[in-house]
C-alpha cells in the first residue's frame, strides 16, 4: 500500500482489514489504517476501506 502522504510502502496482510466481507483491496482503494512494522518491515493495521 502506498500512502498519500510521503513515507515507505507499507504491507497489508488481509487479516488487518477490518471489514466483515472485505479481504483484499483494490488498486488506488482509499483507507483509513495505522502504521506499524512488522516482520516484513512497515506495515498497515486495522485497515478501514472507505
């Protein structure tokens, strides 16, 4: 994931979506998201797709 903000990519694991029937993005897809780092580098979590 990309943010509109300057910084690194981030990775999304589907399990960070928090949506019920949602669990894979589409490109250029707005979200709400917390950074983190994870064990492959930076990383989004507790996703909210707008």
């Amino acid at each position: 994931m990309e943010p509109d903000e300057d910084g690194p990519d981030l990775f999304v694991f589907h399990k960070a979506i928090q949506h019920h029937h949602i669990r894979s993005l589409t490109e250029g897809q707005k979200v709400e998201y917390t950074a983190g780092h994870g064990p492959k580098g930076p990383e989004a979590e507790e996703v909210i797709p707008m």
